[in-house]
C-alpha cells in the first residue's frame, strides 16, 4: 500500500508541476481565475480577476497601488500583454521591493514604464520612490513609436545580472547596465490620480504574464539594441568605450584633475572615498579651492552624478580658461549645483529671476521641468555642446534649458548679467573660448560627486 501511495503522490506533483510549468521553461506568474500568489501594497485602488485578465481601476485620493508577487525574482525574462486606458499612466515593477525600514514600506525598485501619453515614453526604465528616470526614450524615435495607444501591448523585461532590457512590441526601448537592486518582486501598478474626476474609475488590464528563470542567455531577444544607458559608478561598459566615452575619475585617485591655477590636486579641501569625490564643508575661510580637468573640451558630452548636503552651493564650470596673472582666476559658463530650498541664492535678485538655481545656466538663464532628487540623494547632471555652439542642460532625463553661445541673444544675457565685468573677457568674450577645462566647484559646502565621464565629440 505504501508504495502504490508513494506512486500515485508521485504522479499528482508531476502533474501539477506540467500544470504550472510549460515544456519551454516559462510559468505563469497568473492562473487566470484569482489573485492566487500577489498581495497589495500602498494604496487600496482596486483590483480584479475578468475574462481570464487582471483589472487595475484608477481611483482618486488613493496613492499608486501594487499588485505584488509573494516570490522574489533575480535574473529572469518576463512577458505580459497590456491594455491602459489613453488617459492615464502605468508600469510594471520588477526587482523591487517593500520595505518598513523604506519610507514605511513604501514600494520601490525598477518600473517598466505604461505610458500613453504623447510624451510616449512606455517601455523605458523608472525608479520609483528612488532615483528617478533612468532610461527615457528621449534619444529613441523608435521605441516611442512602438506603443499602441488603441488595443493590447505586448512586453517582455530581461533582467540578466546589471544588464536590464526591455522590449515593446518587438522594439528594444530600454537597454541599462545597473546594479543597484540585484533581486526582488514584480509588481502591477495603478498610479495614484489625485483627485481628478475625469480620471477616476479607468481601467488597466493585464493578461499572459509569464516568466522564465532558466536558461536566459540562450533566450534573450535578437533585434537592434535602444542606446545604452550605463548606471553602475565610475565604469564604462563595451558600448561605452566604443562609443567614444571616457572616464574623467576612476573612483580611486585624482588622476587627471589639478587645482585651477595650479600645477598639482589640491591637498586638502578635497577627498576621495567610498568611489566619491568630495569636496568638504570649509573651516572658516579655509578651502581646497577649485579643481579641473588636465584636458580640454570644446564639443563634447559630459555626464556625471552629484550629492547635495543640505543647505549646499557648487557648479560644474565648462569651457573654463584660466587668467588674471599674477592672481589667476577660473571662469566660464556654469551649470549651478544648489540646494533651492536651503540656499539665499535661490532666490536672490538678478537680471534674470531663478537663474541660480539647481541645473540653471549661473547668472543667465532659469532652468524649466526640473526633477530632483531630495537632497542626500544622487542626481544626474548632464551638459551637451554640439558643432553649431548649441549647449544643453539635462537634469535626471530632463532638458532644463539651451542656449547657443556666441549668438546675439547670449551675448545680450552675458550684458544683463555679472559677467559684463571685463575681468571676465580678459581672454575673449565671456563663455566663447573654442575649447576649455572642466570645473569642479569648491563653494565651501559638502558635495560629492560620481560616475564623470565625457564623449569629446572632436574625435570622431
């Protein structure tokens, strides 16, 4: 009796297994009848098995609520189909977690961005309750035109190691080397709409969600990759380095820095630790002074991230000459660091009202659609100079303002501003050099500062 029971328990968990399991390797993550294996976090909008698919509903004064997995994932390929009202914004999360040592459990990890918006966004990569942006589909007309804003979408999310890619419709829309989050649930999200009546009671569905965890390499989608995004500190990846990109600090040593107007880094006022450069809050009038780059620039691309303390005022100058002799001075057009909320610049008068404020151009130009991270947090800051003199700002994935130098209208700025002094046009008109040197600001506040690198753009 023993062993016939010992067969036919046998026989009932190989059949369950065939029941979860494909002969492919892929498992359901839904069983299509209830929400079996999920649990809700955060909000309380309301979810709901129909036809065989999941049903998110948008209700108003409610936070963003999550339909999560009980199991965790690591390296896995994911699938699901999806249908969102053209109204509102949704996503995926994966690798994420919940925490009560976070925000009270606040659920945070990557987001497979849901976005029918004409922005059209979907597919790229969101940090929700961390960081931000971290791809966006900004430099990727294909992957904007990949999303269905009528009818079903399909989506597939490969999370091998720190290479995290995503797929719409068949278009590669995100493709990101990031490490910071090795493991954690999928999560269905319906974003929070405020109170907003014309939002209430929308409709998000779901339906096919499917995972594979074996086996992943031989299972990755072929097929043209988005652009490469790099988010692990202080690398370059392959494409990187192919691309032409070039670390400006390794993470260890100041190799390839100098003190402005001097011949070496400085030694004191500065340290490097824990893959950081910072420069240190001043003792008195005691300071390590300003450090830049032993190269120089003139068309490039320049991306870093950076770490206000609170209260904390820094720039990233470009296009930098040195002069004044015998008491020399480093200056040129500078991309603010400033903490809004806890430094008089904010909101000191000027000829032109915000321009001191974090990602504005100093002095010149106000910066619009910023998004920041709370001070303590890293930000990415990133300039852009192209061959016709156009320069950019970019905070976190966002354009925060352009301008060309050397034009009438930059000039007439330049007039408006402090720089209107002729100390700073000793050696031409202010901000118009061909090429320059990279600054680094010692304000006298505490600012780290990560992950510099710059494409020189003369090279190609």
């Amino acid at each position: 009796m023993k062993t016939i029971f010992n067969l036919l328990t046998g026989a009932f968990m190989c059949l369950c297994v065939s029941c979860n399991t494909s002969n492919d390797g892929w498992i359901p993550l839904f069983n299509g009848k209830d929400l079996t294996g999920f649990r809700q976090l955060n909000g309380r909008a309301p979810f709901r098995v129909e036809n065989g698919e999941i049903v998110g509903v948008s209700t108003k004064n409610e936070p963003s609520s999550f339909l999560a997995t009980e199991q965790d994932y690591g390296d896995f390929i994911l699938e699901f189909d999806v249908l969102c009202a053209p109204a509102l914004n949704s996503g995926v999360q994966f690798r994420s977690l919940s925490r009560p040592d976070f925000r009270d459990g606040c659920v945070h990890g990557y987001q497979c961005e849901i976005d029918p918006s004409d922005r059209a966004w979907s597919g790229g990569i969101y940090d929700e309750a961390r960081r931000g942006w971290l791809v966006t589909l900004a430099d990727n007309p294909d992957g904007r035109a990949a999303y269905r804003k009528t009818g079903w979408n399909h989506y597939r999310v490969e999370a091998l190691g720190d290479c995290l890619r995503i797929w719409l419709n068949g278009v590669n829309t995100a493709n990101l080397r990031d490490n910071t989050t090795p493991r954690g649930f999928i999560a269905l999200q319906i974003h929070s709409i405020g109170n907003r009546d014309a939002q209430d009671g929308m409709e998000i569905r779901w339906k096919n969600l499917r995972i594979l965890t074996e086996n992943l390499e031989a299972n990755r989608m072929q097929g043209t990759l988005a652009p490469e995004v790099n988010r692990i500190p202080n690398t370059l990846s392959e494409q990187e380095r192919a691309d032409g990109w070039e670390l400006l600090f390794d993470g260890k040593t100041s190799t390839g820095w100098r003190g402005a107007c001097r011949d070496a880094f400085p030694e004191r006022g500065w340290k490097i630790e824990d893959g950081q450069l910072t420069v240190l809050k001043a003792e008195g009038d005691e300071r390590g002074g300003d450090i830049v780059t032993e190269g120089r620039y003139g068309t490039f691309e320049l991306s870093l991230e950076f770490k206000l303390t609170k209260g904390a005022n820094s720039g990233i100058k470009y296009f930098t000459v040195e002069s004044g002799k015998p008491h020399c001075s480093a200056f040129g057009p500078e991309y603010q660091l400033l903490d809004d909320d806890g430094h008089s610049d904010a909101g000191q008068a000027t000829s032109f009202p915000g321009s001191r404020t974090l990602a504005g151009l100093y002095d010149l130009m106000a910066p619009e659609r910023k998004r920041t991270n709370p001070i303590g947090e890293w930000n990415l800051a990133q300039i852009k100079v192209s061959a016709d003199s156009r320069v950019e700002h970019w905070l976190n994935g966002f354009e925060t303002l352009a301008y060309k130098r050397g034009s009438e209208a930059f000039r007439e700025r330049v007039k408006g501003s402090k720089f209107a002094d002729p100390s700073y046009h000793a050696s031409g008109p202010f901000g118009e050099a061909s090429e320059g040197l990279i600054l680094l600001q010692d304000h006298g506040d505490e600012v780290a500062f990560r992950s510099i690198k710059i494409k020189n753009l003369k090279r190609k």
